[in-house]
C-alpha cells in the first residue's frame, strides 16, 4: 500500500516527511522500507535518518534546496516496493509483575474490574511492535496494548520511576530504561538493561522489531538481573520471515 | 590535568555533539553556543571539536597543573589568572600551578574555557559531551582531575589577531523558520507569535527554555514525532518551549517554529528575564 506524503521543510538542513496521523503497521512498515531506500541512494549530503510512528526527519550536512530534494525524494519512494519483505526480531523479555513491583496493578485491576491474573494474561499475551525508539535513551514505543488494558496516565507524575519498570500510559505500554520522573500506572519491572552506552549499538531492540513480555517469579527475576550485571545473559529472541 | 578547586554554579564538558544515535533515544548534547565553542578553539587552532568547558553563570574555580594555552569566549564573567583579569577571545599562557577564577556575570549566561588540544575527559559514543546515565559525570564537581594535553609544544599563532565579532551575545530578535505545524496555528496567532517580545522564564535549563507569555491555543497534541534543538512547541496550556542541545529526540507538542542555528548562539547566552522576539526567515 502506498501513502498520500507530505513533505515539509524542518530548517535550511532539515526536511521532514509525513504519513497519514495515525499509529499504524503499515505506515511503519512503508517508513522502514522508504528509509531503507533512501539510504541505499547513496547521497553523502543526507546525513541522518530519524523516524517515529508517522514521520521521517532527514538530516543534511549543507543546506538543501527544498524542491529539488522533494523531487529527488519523491522519486526515491516511487520506487519503494511494497512487496520487500522485512524481517525483524522477536524478543522474550521477562517481566517480573509481583506486588513488590506492581505499584499500580491493584489500582488498574479495581477501576478495570479486572482480575490482577487477568491483566498479567492480557499484557504478557500479545506480542509488541516497537514503532520508534525516543523519550529516554532505550525508551521503545509500542504499539499493540490490549484495549482492556489502556488507563490514563497520573495526573500528578511521580517523581522517580524506577529502572526497569513496566508500565501503561494511555493505549501505550512501555518499559523505563533508566530512572526516571514518569506519569504512566507501574505493573513489573523487567531484569532487562534496555540501554548500554558502551554497547555499540547501544540498544538491543530496533525499530519494527517485536517484543513479548514474559511473567517470571522474583527468584526467576534476581538470578536474570545478576546475570545481566555479569554480561552473561542472552535474551531469548527469534527471527521473525515476513 | 585541571584540577577544580570548586566548581561554580553548574559546567560540563562538551564537544559539538554526540551524532548518529538520535535513532535510540540519546539526544545530541554539545555547547550551547557553538559560536564561542568555536571562536575559543579556533583561536587556539584546536579541531571544532575539541572538548571545553561549558561555565554557566558562576564559574568556577580551576587550579592548572600543567603548562598550557587557553582562551575564553562567550559571556563576560571577569575572568582572572592569580586574581589578575583576563579577557575574552584572547590566547593566555598558564604555568603550572596558576589559578583560573571568576568573578560577576557581565553579559551572556555561558562562558567557555578551551585549552590547547581540548580537554581529554571520557569519550562515550563518539563524544567527550557530559550527559547523565550516558557518561559517568553530569557536570564537574570539586575535587575532580580534567584531563587535558601537557604541551606548548607545537602551538603556531596563526589566529591570534583574528578579529571577533561578539554581538551576537546581546542579540534580541532570533531568526526562525516555520515548523511543521506552524500552518495549523489561528492567522492572529501566527502574528502574535512573529510580532510579541516574550521573555525567559526561571525554567531554562540545557535541555529547554520556557517562555512566560501565554498564547490562547487552539492547537491538539500531535502523534509523537521527531524534534530537534531550537524547536520551539506549543503546550496545551499555550507556553511556548525552546528545545535546547539536552532535548528528548522525540516529543508530542506541536513544532511552531525552529530557530536557526545562529539564533540557538544567541539564545544559550540568555537569562532568565531577558525579552526576545522571533523574526521569520
């Protein structure tokens, strides 16, 4: 499927391209390849890439002529191919959701009617898309919540959320790479570091890649999260053919 | 090595940036005023990017424990060697043992201090540029060893006479060009925004400006998307915010207006207070 783009212009060094306003596979999966195109053109000008879940932000070295780079652009998503196939990775993250964790699993299951086993269920079943990585440094938005579970964030933010916490904001559920002030309803805390400066790259996960949330007991969690200070934890993760 | 003897109202190392990991959430950090970075640097006829430290408001107080070159550039906070004043944009040759301090902010709201060869502190991702939980230290505290190169050695005056224009310091009107959204704004607000003097509030920091003016907007939250430094949003409440070097590399308010990058210079030697106005490019 292809899509009515927009294309403005950010600053003289900047230009940004739009989809239609909505969170949506497809419109992710025609940003991944229209990037991909752009970056396989080869132009030495272009120098970043960055996209969320309706937009990519083109970068350049020198200061670009609008309508001759929207030109070129056009022409570059002419030849998109809706039919590459893309594949991506699934990654089993292991979330702990016991009550010492689970700040806010309590206060969801009452204004939900919902049992806590329940909501675990419905959280840990269905399997993630991370549409973009932003926010935090290893912060992955994504896309796929249960409609059960969507529950509007605080009202008043708390002011530390700890690293590694699992939460619901709105339709989005993500994880908290590192400490942080933060208005979304805690359920877990995953053992899993999201973000490793001296990793290169330092994120595991990547855009268009899927995640699936694993319930562990909290013994099951202390012996992970040791093994992840030590380096020798490997996530369990499997290639996903498109 | 610098060693700091105490260590002011708040600096930190930075080079021009960290570039290339926007796509994982790491925002660019680097000198608020590239204009001084690089005047100062140059002078010395460092790289652009050697590293240097980012002095706001109050500087601090530094012991050299080594021979070297250094220069100031950017605001005025009467800058003295063994208590005797120094100027800006001007090469200065400390001995080992000399003392750097500062004294009252004149003009400007950040200083910064290059020494010859740029300061030698951890590199992560390819930048010296301080940022918590992406290097080990957020700013410099008393105490603290700053590595820097112990060498004269190879030091050519090529740029010494070099002629600095530093106007751009006391600059109030900063060019901008429209944002994405900027077309979604009322026609009266798209006026009011090009034609008030608005000024900075208590809250600005590296990572944003927050403007005190209120505009009644009419304008939603947007699908979260990418932003970049000197992106001017517009919140709910109709605040305008200026996205600075520390910002999110992603965010939900409507992008009004992006400064240019001369007037992001102009804007990081602001303070709280100051009036300032938006000129469209």
């Amino acid at each position: 499927m292809k899509f009515q783009l927009e294309y403005k212009s950010y600053h003289d060094r900047a230009i940004i391209v739009e989809w239609p306003s909505k969170i949506d596979k497809y419109i992710l999966r025609d940003i991944i390849l229209f990037k991909a195109k752009i970056i396989s053109d080869n132009d030495s000008n272009r120098q970043e890439l960055r996209s969320a879940y309706n937009s990519l932000l083109i970068i350049y070295k020198e200061s670009v002529h609008f309508k001759a780079e929207k030109e070129a652009l056009i022409a570059i998503y002419s030849r998109v191919s809706t039919e590459t196939s893309l594949n991506s990775r699934l990654w089993k993250i292991p979330v702990c959701y016991e009550e010492h964790f689970a700040l806010d699993l309590q206060y969801i299951s009452n204004a939900k009617e919902l049992s806590i086993e329940a909501i675990i269920k419905k959280h840990s079943e269905v399997v993630y898309t991370v549409y973009f990585i932003g926010f935090l440094p290893g912060f992955l938005y994504l896309g796929g919540l249960d409609e059960d579970l969507e529950i509007p964030r605080k009202s008043t933010p708390r002011l530390k959320i700890e690293k590694g916490a699992v939460a619901i904001g709105g339709n989005q559920t993500g994880v908290y790479p590192i400490e942080s002030p933060g208005g979304w309803n805690v359920i877990g805390n995953s053992p899993i570091q999201f973000f490793n400066a001296k990793n290169n790259p330092p994120c595991f996960a990547k855009t268009g890649d899927q995640i699936q949330f694993v319930p562990v007991k909290v013994n099951t969690y202390n012996k992970i999260k040791s093994q992840v200070e030590n380096n020798t934890y490997i996530i369990e993760s499997e290639m996903i053919y498109d | 090595m610098i060693k700091v003897l105490q260590s002011g109202f708040y600096s930190t190392i930075q080079d021009i940036g960290r570039f290339g990991y926007q796509d994982y959430g790491v925002p660019y950090s680097g000198v608020m005023d590239k204009q001084a970075a690089t005047i100062a640097n140059t002078l010395l006829g460092n790289h652009e990017n050697n590293a240097v430290l980012e002095i706001t408001m109050t500087g601090p107080k530094l012991k050299f424990e080594c021979d070297t070159l250094i220069c100031l550039s950017g605001a005025s906070m009467n800058p003295q060697i063994n208590k005797n004043y120094i100027p800006n944009n001007k090469i200065f040759n400390v001995k080992k043992d000399d003392v750097l301090s500062f004294g009252k902010l004149d003009s400007g709201f950040r200083c910064y201090l290059a020494v010859l060869g740029g300061f030698n502190v951890e590199m992560v991702m390819n930048s010296r540029s301080m940022y918590q939980n992406i290097t080990q230290q957020s700013s410099i505290k008393k105490g603290d060893q700053l590595a820097i190169k112990n060498s004269t050695f190879n030091y050519k005056m090529h740029h010494s006479n070099l002629r600095v224009n530093t106007s751009y310091i006391d600059n109030l009107t900063l060019e901008v060009y429209r944002g994405p959204e900027f077309k979604y704004l009322s026609v009266s607000n798209q006026k009011k925004i090009l034609s008030s003097r608005f000024t900075i509030s208590k809250y600005n920091n590296r990572m944003a400006y927050q403007l005190e003016e209120v505009l009644a907007n009419n304008l939603d939250s947007i699908i979260t998307a990418p932003v970049l430094p000197g992106t001017i949003q517009l919140t709910p409440s109709g605040k305008l915010i200026i996205l600075m070097k520390d910002c999110q590399t992603t965010g939900g308010y409507p992008r009004v207006l992006q400064l240019s990058e001369s007037a992001i210079h102009s804007l990081a030697q602001k303070i709280t207070g100051d009036k300032l106005q938006f000129k469209c490019l």
